[in-house]
C-alpha cells in the first residue's frame, strides 16, 4: 500500500480555524486528521506543500517510524510548531488507514484498551460576562450538560503581574464556580503562562481554598527551570501543575523530566508529531509518576485521536473537550466520535479513528478571515465563540 495523495481542507469558526487533512491510498483507503494550528493554518499547509512530495508520496502508511524519522531529520533545520503539526496530521492519518486495513481501532493497535471509559472536563463553556453570577451560570450548565470537570481561566488579559482589584475579580470568579458545582466536580484553574514567579504562587495560594485539580502553565513556558522552583512552592497546597501545550518536540521535554517541573503533561497531540511521539512520552512520563492529560482545542478527529491514546495509556488522567460548548457544530465535519456522556467518553467503535470525514460540510463552512484573534492579552478574549461584531 502506497500513499497517493494529501489533500489539507479548512474549516472556519469564529475564533479558529480547523485543518483537516485527508490521506489517500492506492487501495482505496482513506485516513483523516485534524490540527488546530492557531495563526498559523498557511505554514502549515505550505510546510505541507513542500513536505509532501518529497517524503510522504510514495510512503507506506503502516511504516509511520520511518516516515515520520525521515520527516523530522532529513530536512535538517531544527523541528519546531509548524513541522512538528505538518508531521503530526500525516501520521495520524496513517494511524487511520492503518486500523482500517486491519478492521481494528486506532486504540489495538497502540496496545489495546487499558480504561473503560475516559473522564472529560469541559471547556470553552465560559463565554459570559466576567461576573460572578455569570461565571456562576454558566458552570451550572456545564454540570447539568453531565459534566464532572471543567476548566477556565478566571485572570482577564492579566500578564506578568495582577492588581489586587484584578487578583480578588478572579478570587471571587474561582469561588462562584466552586458555588456552583459542587464539591464533587473537578475544577481545573488555567494560568495560560500569564505569571511571573512571584504572582503565579500568590494566585495559587489564594485559589487552594477551592481546591483546584491543577494549576495550568502558571508562568510562561520557556523557563522550565523557574517553573520548577514554582511547582515546589506550591506543592505544599496539595494542587499538580500541568503544562507541555507549548512544548513540540521530545527532547525539548528532556529538561522538564529532569527538573520534575512538573506533575501532568498536557502536550498537544496535533502539534507534537503524531500518536507514536506521544505514546513514547507517557512511557517516559510514567517512570517520574507524571500523569498524561493532552492538550485538546481542536474538533472531532484531534478528539478522536486523543481518545484513542488515552485508552491505551495508564498513566492518563483527562481529556479537554469544547465541542460541547464553543462551536459545537464542527463535530459535525467528522461523525462518529462517542459523546459525552454522564462525564466520560465511551470506546470509540469502528476501524481506524472511528469517522467518517464529510467534506461537504466543511465546505460549507470555509475558513473566515474574519475570525477573532485569539489575544490572551486582550480585554474580552474569553468571549471566544461570539463573532468579532459582538465581542467586548
């Protein structure tokens, strides 16, 4: 089996725009991946225009070690964001085809099913006013949705430092939640690496009253040394940190394993090669007792994906999902991802991934132009799924 040909199509949303790819096969088989690649769908795509012809034409689909090695060493230049999507939407594609071949989920195939059912916490849920009866509201119907788990980031457009009028705004949203759900219900704080040292274990002290599931990238993501010094100031509130969406290539995870920086990995599937690398990083995530909960802001197939890692994985703790709340039509581009139901995703069924791509539906929703920019730093940046016009 040779692969014949790579076709990227876009689908548009009022805050990202999603790349699927589609792989074709000289048999007849088709697989399907999906990346979420924010301002950056073009260098993807033209990485792809020039990585294509010359590594995965021609490619036997089952071979993905050798494609994706050859992929990421033969261009020479270091790997980074862009190469390490462009690398990451071929390979589970080819997961994909390969299942199919075989009449076996992606899930057997990386080592059979080791969970029975896979926790999800909601996000993108939070598109309100940053008010605490708002925040309150809209928590209250994450957890009638089935939810036991959600996440939000209470800080505003916040870096570096807070004022105190800022710090007890988000105190007060933290605690209207916490109001809101219960005792039972996971609330898992994101800090989008908007502290320095000193801020990030100020808010985590005030915020360990409503105990936390974790702290997510309290400072920025670059300093994995400053990051362990945070991490063992907050270990004594009892709450993990989480970080690794920013960190793209294995050995750029070197330094936080040697640090032990921190306690759950959330590296970003779509942008970190593939199902194998990932596969390959828990293992190693596994022998520091780090747990596995993968960064997930894309649509169905980066869901599906995940999925099927996590199945297999015992050391996976979560798994991120929007499309329930921010644009919940795109799951409508790839059908066959099992809902959430009660808080858990069930096994995924069928061959490969478990979908169907329809093609028709992203071109009927094309990528916009005129999608918001997704700004951390800007006043309202949260109201992600409202259009551009209505944004405040």
């Amino acid at each position: 089996m040779k692969i014949t040909n790579v076709t990227p199509m876009v689908l548009g949303t009022p805050w990202r725009n999603l790349l699927f790819v589609k792989v074709e096969t000289d048999e007849g088989l088709v697989g399907v991946s999906e990346a979420r690649p924010l301002g950056r769908t073009d260098a993807v795509i033209g990485y792809l225009k020039q990585a294509v012809p010359r590594y995965v034409l021609g490619a036997d689909p089952f071979e993905v070690e050798r494609l994706t090695h050859r992929m990421y060493l033969e261009d020479y230049g270091r790997a980074g964001e862009i190469v390490m999507t462009g690398l990451a939407v071929i390979e589970i594609a080819c997961w994909d085809i390969m299942g199919k071949a075989l009449g076996q989920p992606v899930y057997r195939l990386l080592g059979g099913a080791v969970h029975d059912r896979i926790k999800a916490y909601a996000n993108g849920w939070y598109t309100v006013e940053r008010t605490p009866d708002d925040f309150h509201a809209a928590a209250r119907k994450v957890v009638d949705f089935g939810y036991k788990g959600l996440k939000f980031d209470p800080f505003g457009a916040g870096f570096y430092e807070l004022s105190r009028e800022e710090k007890n705004k988000a105190i007060s949203l933290v605690e209207a939640v916490r109001d809101a759900v219960g005792d039972d219900v996971e609330i898992l704080i994101e800090m989008h690496g908007r502290f320095n040292p000193p801020t990030a274990v100020e808010m985590a002290k005030d915020l360990a009253q409503f105990k936390p599931s974790w702290y997510e990238e309290p400072i920025p993501p670059e300093n994995l040394k400053a990051l362990r010094s945070v991490k063992e100031a907050i270990m004594p509130y009892g709450v993990p940190v989480a970080t690794g969406e920013r960190i793209h290539t294995p050995h750029e995870f070197r330094d936080l394993f040697e640090y032990e920086a921190a306690d759950i990995i959330q590296v970003d599937i779509t942008h970190f090669g593939g199902l194998l690398n990932t596969k390959k990083l828990a293992g190693t995530a596994e022998m520091y007792y780090m747990l596995m909960a993968p960064h997930n802001v894309g649509g169905p197939v980066s869901t599906a994906a995940a999925l099927h890692f996590g199945f297999s994985t015992h050391n996976f703790k979560i798994l991120e999902h929007f499309n329930d709340f921010a644009d919940a039509f795109v799951k409508d581009a790839a059908p066959g991802l099992p809902p959430v139901v009660d808080g858990y995703f069930g096994l995924p069924t069928g061959p490969g991934l478990g979908l169907e791509l329809n093609e028709d539906f992203i071109a009927e929703h094309p990528r916009r132009e005129d999608y918001r920019h997704f700004n951390l730093y800007e006043e309202g940046w949260h109201k992600r799924a409202q259009d551009k016009n209505e944004s405040s």
